[in-house]
C-alpha cells in the first residue's frame, strides 16, 4: 500500500517534470509572436516537421513554424524502419537536421518514437539466418537502438514518446512482435532502459483513441502498477486525432482525469481535426488501416464549405477551452503539421481525399481557427 504522502512525492516529481517540459518556451518565447507565444503561460504549442518540409528549405515556411510553435516532434524521420532500414545502415541526416532546427529556434525538441510495431524495419524480428529472433538477441537489438539515439541527443531530446501504441482498445496489450518475443512486462523494461540511457529525460507512453474507456481502464490499471515499481514514466501522450463529432468529449476528459490523477503530466502529441466523412465507421489510427476511395467519401475536393470551416473552428476552440481547464497538467500540445497541404490525413484512412485538418490553409496562411484560437486567450 502507498501512502497519500508518497503519492503526493510522486505528483511532486511529476510537476517538476512538467515544469521542465515548459522551460524552454518560456525561454524563447519572447522574441515571438505567434500563437505559441499566446498561449506559453499554458502549455507548449507544438507541431510535427516532415523530413520534405525541412530538406525543401522554404525559408518563408520553416520560418512560419519557428514563428508559430515552441515545440516540434519528428513526422517520420526518427522511427526506427526510417533511421535504420538495413541492420547498421543508420541514416542520420533528417533527425540531425530536425534536431538543428529546433534547436537553433529554441523549441522543445520531441523524441517521436523509440519502440513501435509500425514503421518497424522488416529484419528486427529476424536474425542473421532469417528466423524468428531470440528474446535474449531482441532484448540487445533494443538496448542498442535506445541507447544510441538517446545517447546522441542527449541534452537536444528533452522529451520521448518511448513506447508508442502499445494497446488495443478492447484487447488489452497488443499482440506486436515485441510483445510476443518480450513478454507481458515489456513496456516496462523498455521504459527503464530509456531512463537509463538519459536519466533527465521526460518520458511519455503514446497513444491513440485514449478516451476510450477499454483503453483507460487498462491503462490506468499498467500505471498504477508502474508507480508500486517505480518504473519511471513522467507522462502521458494523447495523440488527438479527432473528428469534427467524435471523440465524446466527456470520456476524452475522463481520461485526462484518471491519467493526472496518476501524478503523469499530460501531452496532446498529434492533434487535427478531421473534417471528412468517416469511412465504415473507423475512427482510429492504426497505420496499415486503409478504405477504397470513393467521391462520396471526399466532398470538399473544390473547396470547404463555410459552414464545415465553422464548424471545424468550433471545435478547435471547444477543444483549447478544455486543454485550458487543465493547463496546470498539461505539458503540450502539438499539431500534427502546420498546413494542410502537408497532413497525413489527405490520405489516411482513404487514399487522395482533400482534408482540411490543420490551423493553416494549402497556401500556408492561418486559417478562421487559427484567428479563433487567438482571440480564445486574448478576449479572455
Ligand atoms: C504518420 C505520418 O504522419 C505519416 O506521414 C506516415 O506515413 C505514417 O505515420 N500515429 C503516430 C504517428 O504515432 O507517427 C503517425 O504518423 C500517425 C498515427
């Protein structure tokens, strides 16, 4: 049994590395203007930087993100079938140069992601010979990864998505390759091996969907047990990959409350609001998921509506409104992009739609939510 006074430690802790977490913006955020600068009392505002946004060089663009945002998380570049797709062929280029940015635009620089089913390199579960691997030699293979790329960010990488979509909505863990070969308690060992590696870390578990009560339930259940074993995990990502009718709010706050009051600070790590019609009522975002494209599902090829633009402002602001009601818990909240020329929601779950998820338009300008987000805080 804990004690209140212990649990009271731990939430301590877990301010602490909120705190840090928000330092740098406070830091930057001075010689800004942008809306990342309105909100800097709050929490960090963020956004994710594809590898073409960067390697294209656009000046008027990468300076639009340093302007707008205090934070950036790594689109692709840093996951692991991406920086190592042959055994040893490391291919550093994009992360150092993600890395750089962020750095010399002083905004929090987001890990994105350490250990994940997806985008995993095809040899990882395979040894020399091509058979299935040992748990002992992927045990290895995972010490190594982790510690070679947190080992040479360290002090550049404040923030890591260690473990990402490690759990089903109603199934519990997921039944992934490292799951199997790792066991039960892999998630832990994964998350201890990350403190190893840099111990001033802030480390989060990702996911999404996480209103989902299945998946709450489940998680708070994982977490409890990690706060008994002290395995260190500071905080919790919600990606946010929402629609202009779902999630349900209130369970979206359920989980924001049942993951505070594990003393775990709170990230919404990929935010966007899809406007399209849902497509056979998927509403996750497990990658390899895909429907057939059809016209009906991609009305606003020519243009959104006004009406559908109010209606995506509207709940952009009723989404801020929340994150405001528990911005002493909130560590960030990141976009996932700036423009919606670039989101991975033009083609995800449908292949060729036009979305319009993001803040700024296909011409890089702020859109009416961007301006209502603004005016949220300043008319306040
Ligand atoms: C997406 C990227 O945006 C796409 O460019 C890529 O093709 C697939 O992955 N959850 C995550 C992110 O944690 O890494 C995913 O990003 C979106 C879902």
């Amino acid at each position: 049994m804990h004690s209140r006074r212990q649990f009271l430690t731990r939430s301590a802790q877990a301010a602490v590395a909120l705190t840090l977490a928000r330092h740098q913006a406070f830091a930057s955020a001075a010689q800004k203007s942008g809306l990342a600068d309105v909100y800097k009392e709050d929490f960090l505002l963020g956004t994710a930087l594809s590898t073409h946004t960067l390697a294209e060089k656009n000046t008027q663009v990468l300076d639009l993100v340093a302007r707008e945002f205090n934070a950036i998380t790594a689109e692709n570049c840093m996951k692991w079938g991406v920086l190592e797709p042959e055994p040893g062929q490391w291919q550093w280029g994009p992360a150092d140069e993600f890395v750089n940015y962020g750095q010399e635009h002083n905004m929090a620089v987001v890990g994105h992601t350490l250990v994940w089913h997806s985008q995993a390199p095809l040899w990882l579960f395979k040894d020399e010979q091509g058979n299935p691997i040992s748990k002992a030699a992927l045990q290895e293979r995972v010490e190594q990864h982790i510690n070679r790329i947190m080992g040479r960010y360290k002090g550049k990488i404040h923030t890591w998505d260690v473990v990402n979509e490690a759990v089903d909505e109603d199934k519990g863990w997921r039944q992934t390759g490292f799951y199997k070969i790792l066991g039960p308690d892999y998630m832990e060992q994964i998350f201890r091996l990350a403190h190893a590696a840099d111990p001033n870390a802030h480390l989060i578990y990702n996911d999404y969907n996480m209103h989902d009560p299945h998946k709450r339930a489940f998680l708070v259940d994982v977490f409890k047990g990690y706060r008994q074993r002290e395995v260190p995990i500071h905080g919790v990502g919600m990606q946010t990959h929402v629609g202009l009718d779902y999630p349900d709010l209130k369970e979206f706050e359920n989980s924001m409350k049942a993951y505070i009051d594990l003393g775990l600070a709170l990230h919404m790590t990929e935010m966007e609001v899809d406007v399209l019609p849902v497509a056979w009522e998927f509403t996750g975002a497990e990658i390899s998921t895909g429907f057939e494209y059809s016209d009906q599902l991609n009305p606003y090829a020519d243009g959104l509506p006004d009406k559908v633009q109010q209606q995506l402002t509207d709940r952009y602001v009723q989404m801020f409104e929340l994150f405001l009601k528990y911005r002493e818990n909130i560590a960030r909240v990141t976009l996932w992009g700036t423009s919606d020329a670039e989101s991975w929601k033009n083609n995800f779950p449908v292949r060729g739609r036009s979305n319009y998820p993001l803040l700024f338009d296909r011409d890089w300008q702020a859109k009416p939510a961007y301006h209502a987000l603004k005016k949220l805080k300043t008319e306040a």
